[in-house]
C-alpha cells in the first residue's frame, strides 16, 4: 500500500527501554504542538500508565486481527509482545499538515521509512550503559532482572542498527539539551 501524498511531518524517535523518549516526546509536543502517534501493544498495562494515551492495550487475538485487516503502518513483536503503529490516525494527520511523532523501535522505524521516505529519524541514545540500566530500574515497571537484561542487550544491538539508519543521533544525558536538539532537527526538516 503506497503513503498518502504528505502535507505533514513525520519525525521517528528511537532509543533503546529507558533512555527517556517518552519524556522528550511529551516535552517536543508541549513545546512545539506536534502530536504523538498511540502505538498499540499486547504488553502489560504498566503503574499509571493509561489506555488510549500511554498506548492502545490490545489484547494479543484483537492484535493479530488488526495485523490481518493492515491496520498497523508497522508492527514487530519485541520481547514477547506486539507493538504497532496504527496506520489510519497518522495517513489523517499528515493530510492535515500536522507533525507527527512515532516513538517506535528500531524495527518498526525502518518499515515506516520504507512507506515515508521523508521521515525524520532520530536515535536517542544514553550517556552510558550504566546510565541506561539505573533508568530501566527507576521505571516501575514490574520487569524481573531477566528482562532488564534482555533489555540491555537489546540496546547494544539497537544502537549499532541505528548508526547505519537513523539521520540523527541525541545524546540525553541533559534532558532539556536533548529535547532542544530533537526540535532543532524537526523544525530544521520541516523548514519551519
């Protein structure tokens, strides 16, 4: 299925669990009016997070049949569960001139690429990997040890895809740094 002619920005934001996307996400889109695309997933709910903001929970049947009927612009199956991006919601807001934020894997990123070719990429990366395993701990999650450090491998691998794929690497080690970085290259693609 060919992407819709874009009016819009689409701008993915990558990194490995815990390197803080979400947070400059939610801090791109206070400052700046862009929108975050809801990815949906099979995983747990985790502590405060809400269904329909935080993402779609989805129950793995009703997933599998969204992946059946192509409503998902990307989808992988990470650590035992199903992330997707659901395709309806960003073809309208591009056609809308909105800018657009997936928050997606690395995987996922490079199928989206495939169908925009246009798209922003950009890797955020921690300070060190000691940095990104007392993160992952913080999170509150309820993940067992054996997941931090499937997560952390994870990471390293992540990272060494995304220096051959991404235009855009962010370093979060300043939280406020990183996040004026990932406006400056949007607002640098989108001529704004």
């Amino acid at each position: 299925m060919n992407a819709p002619s874009q009016k819009g920005q689409l701008a993915v934001i990558s990194g490995p669990s815990g390197v803080g996307k979400s947070t400059i996400c939610r801090e791109v889109i206070r400052r700046t009016g862009a929108r975050l695309s809801v990815s949906a997933t099979t995983r747990p709910r985790g502590a405060g997070e809400e269904d329909g903001k935080d993402y779609w929970f989805l129950t793995r049947d009703a997933f599998e049949q969204r992946i059946r009927d192509e409503a998902f612009l990307e989808y992988a199956e990470v650590f035992g569960h199903y992330y997707g991006t659901p395709r309806r919601e960003v073809d309208e807001a591009l056609a809308r001139g909105e800018t657009i934020l997936l928050e997606i894997d690395v995987q996922g990123a490079r199928q989206v690429k495939r169908m925009y070719p246009e798209a922003v990429m950009i890797f955020i990366l921690p300070p060190s990997g000691t940095e990104l395993a007392g993160r992952m701990e913080k999170r509150g999650r309820g993940e067992d040890e054996d997941t931090r450090r499937r997560r952390l491998a994870e990471a390293g691998q992540e990272t060494a895809q995304a220096m051959r794929f991404y235009d855009h690497m962010v370093i979060n080690d300043n939280l406020e740094q990183a996040v004026q970085d990932v406006i400056q290259i949007i607002q640098s693609k989108s001529g704004a």
